[in-house]
C-alpha cells in the first residue's frame, strides 16, 4: 500500500477544501481501503463543542444592545409615522424612505404587529401600515441583522401586506403580494414559523376565491409545521382558519366541530381577537344550524371576552347576531331593537355590504308582519347606500331585485335567504368592479 | 420584541440554551460538524431567535430543529463538493493515459472491491461510468432512467461510494444508503 497521507490532507478532503491533484493522491490511497486513515478522520470528527456555544453565546449578547436601544425607539417612531400618515400617506412614505432611524428591525416589527392588530378593526389604516411595513422592511440592512433574516422580516410584511388587502376584497393585489412573500421566504432562513404564517394568509384568501381544497392542502401543511415544531397555538390557528373556510363553503356542522377543536388549543392571552373570532363564528353556525339554545348559551357565556376586547365593531358584530337569534326564536320586538341601532351604524360606516345583509335580516321580520311600507323604504335606501359606492355589478343586481320585489310587495322569505345567500358570496368572490370595500 | 436587556428574559433564554445544550451537542455530532462551522450554525439560530423571540413559542424545538436543518443544509453543500472532488479523482486515475499497466490493473481491482458493497443499481450505474467511461446519457438510456434523472440518482450513488470511502458527513443514525438529498 502507498505512503499514507498526511492527516491535515485527510480531514481537508472531509470537509471538501483539497486540490484536485491532492484529492486524487488521497483518493486513490482510500480506494485501496486503509483502516488506519479511517480512524485518523473518525479522530478529527471527535469534537469538542464547549467553544462553539460560548463563541455563539457572546455574539447573541453583543446584538442585544443594539436591540435594546431600537426597542425603546420603536414606539415614539410609531408615533411620528403615524402623525405623518395622518397628513397623508405620501408624507408617510416619504418619511421612511428619507430617514434612517426608521430602518430598525424592531420598528418594523412594531408597526407590522400594530397592523396586524387593526386587522378588521379599521382595515383601511391596517393596509396603509402594512404598505409602509413593506417599506421599512426592504431598507433594513442585511449586514446589520443578517441577510437572511431581513428576507424573513420582508415576506412577512408583505404576507401581512396581501392579508390587508384581502381583508379589503382585493384579490388581485393580494396574490401579487402573497407572490413577493413567498420569493423572499424562498430565500431566508427557512423558518418554518415564518412560513407557517405565510401559509395562513394564502389559505384565507384562497377561502375567499372558493378554492378550498388549496386552502386546507396549506392548512395542513400548517398543522404539519405546529406539530413539528411543539406549537399547539399554531395548530390552533390552522383549525380555527379551517373552521372559517368550512363555513364559507356552508358544512355548518364540520365548521362547528374545527372551531371548538381550535379554541381549545389556541391560547387566548396570545391572540384574543382570533378567539372572538372564533367563537362568534361559532356561535354564528350553531344558529345557523337550527341549535339556538346551544347558540344562545354559547353566546352568553362568550360576552366577556367581547367586553374585555372591547372593540366597538366587535359589539356591533355582537348585537347583530343576537339580533339573528332572536329572530329566530321568533321574538321579532327584541330581535328588531337589536338590529336597528347595528343597521344605523353599518350606514354611517358606510359598510355597504354588511348594511345591505343586515337590511335582509331586518326584511325577514318585516315579511313575517307584513309590514310592506316599511320593506319598501329600507329597500330604497339599500339602493342609495349600493349607488354611492363603487359596489359590484351582482351585488347592485340583487339589491334592485330586492327594491322591485318590495316596490310590488312580494317578497317572501325565500326570496330574502336567496339574496343574503347571494350578498354573501359577493362579499367572498368580488367582481373586477371591485376595489375598496364596498 | 425581545431583548437580553430584560434580566427575566435574559434568564429564559440562559435556562433554554442550558437545557438545550446536550440536545444540541448531539445534532451537531451526529451531522459531524467542525466546531469553528458549529459555532457559525448555532450563532446564526440564536441570533434568529433572538429577533424573533415573540413569535416562537416553543423555543427548544425550534432551536433543535433550526440547529438540525442548518446542519443538514452545511453538509449538503459540504458533501456535494466531496462526491465531486471523489468522482473527479476517480476518473481522472482512469484516464490517465500512460500509467502502467500493472497500476491500471491494481486500480481496477480496488475499485470493484469497493463498488462490490454498494447496491445493485449503485454498483451498475458507476461500473458503467467508471468502467467503460459512459457519459450521463449513455448510462440513462443502458440503465433505463430518464435522463432528467439521471443526475440525481447518479448523485445517489456517489454519496454511496463516498461514504464507503469516507464516512464523514452522513448521519450515523442513517442506513447505508443514502438518503434523497445526498450529493
């Protein structure tokens, strides 16, 4: 057998760094099969690591300063952005562009939570934060917080960019921004939470273009993810969302099972909008599949977290359903003094659809009176609500309907659940007139 | 957002590492990680937890996991320079033009002894390459694959004779052969 290779020769072929003419010295050694150069490699591969984390250990330390400072700088910068965007959104714009002290990890983080937080609460301001958040995003320094990481922080703004403008019905734009999520994800660190969030937000909007199957294969992907990485909230999350989607595809009773499974493993310090969410639509099914004593008692029991929220659509969400239920129940007085003050606020909101929805729910008990003068002055105004608004074509199509049947005085009841049926799939699958929210 | 600043966090995050520590060792020595690159790997993950300390709920598992998958990421670029720096030694000793007949002999022989304790497939695929020099289409259309891939099963076998050669970079915990992402 030939000479044997020099050790240092042995572990630099191991770790893929020897010359081409080195490497085919020490290959052809090893082809010929040497037990005493394995043992020398299987030596070198004996490592002690106490270095590695202390090394490691002091680099995380040394970040952290500066971490700290951004932190304290994050929520005054808010602030002053905000001030801006209240001049207009341009000067916002401008303002970030222009100065460095908003290029901070820690203020972009803050403001894409803050968005987050508007969500459905104020959806309008939400994506003008999540428009800035992409903003902030693209001009963090890689070489400060790592370039990887910035690509992380960019999808997930322009993740949380494509969930506001879904929010908002407009589809198109939020699958351009979904598709920026995703490239930059593709390039980051691979965190599997970072994309678990990514696959939340396409799977709702994926939901609201009726493609379900889509949708649950990225929810599972989600589940896939919680469970692998120890996160029973995010398997929660996945469930609720599940539960969601189910109930825009009408399976009442599978959205019902999803929802009580989610919220049970969700934890409700971490998001307590989401369990709102998730039990008013849960509340919201049982009624709708004829349980309205389990509805009621679910409701009841469920008031408090409304209240500690305390976010006044929220209320209003509340009121219209315990408005729905009673209904139901046939206790029309209650049901329409519930409804009423809900419609009032739905038009100054100018909230179009949600008006014209609740309009219907008002309609069923008028249609139950016979009260006809009344059904024709309600139909009237969802008219003018419908006509101000850049609303779509469909949507404006069964609101005439509506105004004609009671024009003639004959609506019926089935005409009333056909139109809501019909609102409501507007409100998922808008048209191309569709832009803002209507 | 979170910082060590916080003596409460600081204190969570040295308890984790604390507890992390022997599951992380032993990532790191199964994927047979040098400690200078070690360190690189586990400064990058806690960095990314550092930054991301809110959104991470459960911090071990995720540290493990990020830890591993770095690992796996380091020798699959690692091992794919080391199959070719194999591959690239073995062809050329076999086509160098004037070695002696009796090197020309001793080499053969070696290799076969070699290929003899790969699969089946493994040892056809690189007797075809090996032994009667056959490009990449040549060996597709012999062995029946399709050329788009014949590169990643090519790639299959390499890591197969590397490893035979040189275990180092292949999890121990994994069988002979290797797995998909090899080479």
């Amino acid at each position: 057998m030939a000479r044997h290779p020099n050790p240092a020769a042995l572990v630099k072929l191991a770790e893929g760094r020897l010359s081409r003419l080195r490497s085919r010295q020490v290959i052809r050694h090893l082809i010929a099969g040497c037990a005493a150069c394995d043992e020398i490699v299987a030596q070198a591969s004996r490592f002690d690591y106490a270095g590695s984390f202390s090394g490691a250990w002091c680099a995380t330390e040394q970040r952290d300063a500066a971490l700290a400072r951004e932190k304290a700088a994050a929520p005054a910068l808010l602030q002053e952005l905000l001030g801006a965007l209240a001049a207009t959104p341009e000067a916002a714009q401008a303002l970030v562009a222009g100065s460095l002290r908003f290029h901070a990890w820690a203020f972009c983080e803050h403001l894409l939570d803050t968005a987050r937080e508007l969500g459905f609460q104020d959806p309008g301001r939400a994506l003008e934060l999540a428009r800035l958040g992409v903003e902030v995003a693209g001009r963090l320094d890689g070489s400060i917080y790592g370039e990887q990481r910035v690509r992380d922080l960019g999808g997930r703004a322009w993740a949380l960019l494509g969930n506001a403008e879904r929010i908002q019905s407009d589809f198109r734009a939020a699958e351009k921004s979904l598709v920026c999520a995703e490239r930059l994800l593709d390039k980051g660190t691979g965190d599997p939470i970072e994309r678990a969030s990514y696959y939340l937000a396409k799977a709702s909007l994926r939901g609201n273009q009726h493609r379900f199957r889509e949708a649950f294969r990225l929810l599972d992907r989600v589940m896939t993810i919680g469970r692998r990485c120890d996160d029973s909230h995010l398997c929660g999350k996945a469930l609720i969302t599940r539960g969601f989607l189910l109930g825009l595809a009408n399976d009442q009773e599978a959205a019902i099972r999803l929802l009580s499974e989610g919220i049970e493993r969700i934890v409700p310090a971490e998001d307590p909008r989401l369990l709102v969410a998730a039990h008013h639509n849960l509340t919201l099914y049982l009624a709708e599949s004829g349980r309205f004593d389990e509805a009621m008692s679910h409701l009841e029991r469920t008031r408090p977290l409304y209240l500690a929220l305390g976010d006044h659509m929220n209320l209003l969400r509340l009121q219209w359903l315990e408005g729905k239920i009673a209904t139901s129940l046939g206790d029309f007085a209650r049901a329409e003094a519930l409804l009423q003050p809900v419609r009032e606020e739905l038009a100054e909101r100018r909230l179009g659809l949600d008006f014209a929805l609740l309009c219907l729910d008002l309609a069923r008990i008028y249609a139950r009176q016979n009260r006809s003068a009344e059904m024709r002055r309600m139909a009237e105004e969802m008219l003018v609500i419908f006509r101000s608004r850049d609303a779509q074509r469909e949507a404006i199509a069964a609101v005439l309907i509506f105004q004609q049947a009671a024009e003639m005085e004959r609506v019926t009841l089935g005409l009333v659940q056909e139109l809501s049926e019909h609102l409501k799939e507007c409100r998922a699958v808008p048209g191309p007139r569709s832009r803002g929210a209507v | 957002m979170a910082t060590l600043d916080h003596p409460e966090l600081r204190e969570s995050l040295n308890v984790l590492l604390k507890n992390a520590r022997p599951r992380l060792e032993r990532v790191l020595r199964n994927f047979e990680v040098p400690p200078e690159d070690a360190e690189d790997i586990l400064q990058d993950a806690q960095l990314t937890l550092l930054y991301k300390w809110d959104k991470i709920r459960s911090p071990e598992s995720w540290l493990i996991g990020t830890v591993k998958k770095k690992c796996i990421m380091y020798w699959r670029k690692r091992r794919g320079s080391l199959c070719e720096a194999v591959d690239t030694a073995i062809l050329d000793l076999i086509s160098v033009p004037q070695a002696p007949e009796q090197e020309k002999t001793e080499l053969t022989y070696d290799l076969n002894r070699v290929l003899a304790k790969l699969s089946v497939r493994c040892r056809s695929l690189l007797r075809l390459r090996y032994g009667l020099g056959y490009g990449p289409t040549e060996v597709a259309e012999q062995m029946g694959y399709r050329t788009s891939s014949i590169r990643k099963v090519t790639n299959r076998c390499l890591a197969a004779l590397t490893r035979q050669l040189l275990a180092v970079g292949f999890q121990r915990e994994r069988g002979s052969e290797p797995a998909p992402q090899d080479g």
